[in-house]
C-alpha cells in the first residue's frame, strides 16, 4: 500500500495537469526513508505492549517495520504479544507492518536482536528497549536528523523518566573511576571525572563514545556491515561494544532535541540473580571489552584487575 498520500496536482494555463513542486517536494521526503525497529522481550507482556503500541501510534511520516522478539519468555509473553497482534491490539497503521518473533530458547540481548538482521531492508534501524514509551514521532525525527547528517553512524534522543526528569546516561566509554564515584559519591574529588562521563547539560546536537542500547538508531547498511551485536557478549556491556564497532564507520551522536521515555528497567536483560555464571560470564565481558577496543593506557591494566568491581558498576550505571 502507499504509505503518502496522492501529490496535489493543479492546471497550467493551457490546463494541463501540473504536480505541484512543493507538494512533489514533500512526497519525496515522505516515501524517501524506510524505517525499522526491534523490542527484544522477557517476560514483562504489559510493558512490551505499551512499547510497541507508542511506536506505532507516534511513527507515521515513514514506513516503519516493528519487529518483537520475545526471548523463550516463561510467562507467555511471546504468545500473548501474537494473540494481540491478531486481536488488533497491535494495530499497524498505513505504510506498517508488525511482526513477532518468538524463540524457543532464552539467550542474550544481543542474538534477540540480531535475530532479524537478515530480514532488515530498511534506511534506519531502530534498537528499543520494552520500557521506552514515545510521545511524539521521534524514529522519524532522527532518521530525518541522520539523513541530513551522512557521517553519523549511530544516534540515540534524549531519555526521561516518566515524570519527566532527564536521565543522565553516560555518553563517554565506560571508565572505572567515574563509575567507581556513583557508587561512592562520598569521593567528591572525582565528581570531575564523572561529569566528563556524562557529559552534562548537553543541549545541541553532540558527538558521543557510548550509545545506550536502551534506545538507539542505527543506519542499517552500516548496523550490518559490523554483523550486528557481538554475541559474546551476554549482557550489560553489549551496547558500549556495538558503539565502537560503528564508530569504526562514522559517527556516534546525542541528539536531546529529540526525546523517549526511558523507565529503567530490564526487562530484556531480566534473569535468576541466583545464576553464579552471569556474574562469572559479566565480568568477562568487561576484561573483553578492554582488551578488544584497545582501551590500552598505562591506567587500563588496573581497570582490567578491577573487572569484578566493574562489574557492579556496569549494571548499576552504564549501560541500558
């Protein structure tokens, strides 16, 4: 189906038929761009579907294929996402397509998805966690940002609790002693090192090492081109990993001009606290992530020692 409207047309002196140049202008903007977007599901139905349902409602300037991948969910949630697809729940608007993805076992956040990287056909690809909520078309907005950007790579909005208080999310490579500092506030001589993580009070357009994995848009070509998210990885340092690999091919960007709804949870990531291997499999990422990214300073072997502490931090802190 054609997802813009027919191009307004009107009659030159002879009275011929003339498409109107602005009009023709818009139509191409509006048909120019094929977006995509992926929710990796665990358990947590409610929220997924609330997601989704923000996706759908407020992404309408551009065709737009929403993939849910629910992630062996023992609470249903996979076949509950597929009954409300086919109840109409999960209503694809025009120029839409929805579709769920159900896997028969639980893996990591980053197989969830790179599940459907064989399937994307689209400009821009959209990595979402179940807790984001939009509240206004901003898939289109930044894929409209990074198409008039051709170096960026990689970009995510700003983030907001849902009482409208703005995340302070690291936009820095994870380093150990800011992460130490927001553990340990009480070690106020390294407040500086942390504010540097940060970035704070960024209000334009800002190039970034670190793009959170909670929202961020990817160029599809490029998202492909680096296989997607390492698989290695399990959980929590899988977005700082996939940040540097496009950073290999262009830019990474903050762009708070732009916002989404980020609750801060973990519903993709949640598990058995009790499981002694993720602890185990957490912290070897971290090492990992070092030593692939060679993050190689004099100071980076004493982070390396310090990779359990690390650990602690990373899931309290830095990523998604």
């Amino acid at each position: 189906s054609c997802f813009a409207c027919p191009p307004r047309r009107e009659q030159d002196g002879a009275g011929r038929s003339v498409r109107n140049l602005s009009s023709a202008a818009t139509e191409k903007r509006r048909i120019h761009l094929k977006l995509s977007a992926c929710i990796v599901v665990y358990n947590g139905y409610d929220e997924a579907l609330k997601a989704a349902q923000t996706v759908l409602r407020f992404t309408r300037r551009h065709p737009l294929t929403l993939y849910l991948v629910d992630n062996a969910s023992p609470d249903g949630s996979g076949q509950k996402l597929e009954a409300a697809l086919h109840s109409g729940l999960l209503a694809a608007g025009e120029g839409q397509q929805v579709v769920v993805r159900c896997r028969r076992e639980k893996g990591a956040f980053g197989p969830g998805h790179n599940m459907v990287l064989p399937e994307l056909d689209s400009d821009y690809h959209f990595i979402l966690n179940p807790d984001i909520q939009l509240t206004a078309d901003t898939l289109s907005d930044l894929a409209d940002w990074m198409e008039q950007h051709p170096d960026v790579v990689m970009a995510r909005p700003a983030l907001v609790f849902p009482d409208g208080r703005l995340q302070q999310l690291p936009l820095r490579r994870c380093a150990l002693r800011p992460m130490v500092y927001r553990q340990l506030p009480a070690l106020r001589f390294w407040a500086k090192y942390n504010d540097a993580y940060l970035m704070k009070d960024k209000d334009r357009p800002t190039e970034i090492e670190f793009c959170t994995g909670s929202f961020s848009a990817v160029r599809t070509r490029t998202f492909r081109a680096v296989g997607g998210f390492d698989e290695k990885y399990f959980m929590y340092v899988e977005d700082a990993d996939l940040t540097q690999k496009m950073r290999t091919q262009g830019k990474a960007y903050l762009v708070p001009q732009f916002t989404a709804i980020h609750a801060w949870h973990r519903a993709a990531h949640r598990s058995d606290q009790r499981d002694t291997n993720l602890l185990q499999s957490s912290e070897n990422a971290v090492r990992r992530i070092y030593h692939q990214h060679a993050w190689r300073t004099q100071h980076d072997c004493a982070r390396i020692g310090h990779g359990l502490f690390q650990y602690f931090a990373l899931t309290a802190q830095c990523p998604a």
